[in-house]
C-alpha cells in the first residue's frame, strides 16, 4: 500500500467531513420537505371531506325539494305568501 502524503490526507478528511454535513443538511431539508408534504395532504383531504358533504347536502335538499310533501306544503302556503308578497320558488 503506498503511503500518500499528508496535505492530501488532511484535504481529502476535509472533503469527507464537508461531504457528511452536507448529507446531513440534505437531510433535514428533506425531512422539512416531507413534513410540508404530509401538512399539505392533510388539508386537502380536509377540503375533499368538506366537498362531499356539501355535495351530500344538496343532494338532500334536491330530494326534498322534489318530494311531493314539499310540493304540497308549498302549494298550501300559497295564498299566504302572495298575501305578504313572498316569492315563488326558483
């Protein structure tokens, strides 16, 4: 094995070290990264659960809307409602 002389040791020890504390920095960068990602998929899944009962509320009201005791109950205030000037469904 042939001896190397020392400044190329001591240079290429501080190459190692210089490359381990990047390695590290990396990787808490990407632990970062990872915990942005995870904060993020959280709040989308929030969203989506929010769409879905929006979407799950309208559904009811179109089905009650559409119910014929709705459409009675609605008949029968009639009168009412053009007493006091109440408008007419959309």
């Amino acid at each position: 094995m042939p001896e190397q002389d020392p400044g190329e040791a001591d240079a290429l020890q501080s190459e190692l070290e210089a490359l381990d504390k990047e390695v590290l920095r990396l990787r808490d960068a990407l632990i970062g990264k990872e915990a942005e990602l995870a904060t993020a998929l959280g709040r989308i899944e929030e969203l989506e659960t929010t769409i879905l009962r929006f979407l799950n509320m309208e559904q009811r009201l179109d089905s009650v809307l559409q119910s014929r005791s709705w459409r009675l109950m609605w008949a029968a205030g009639a009168p009412l409602r053009k007493l006091r000037g109440g408008d007419e469904p959309t």
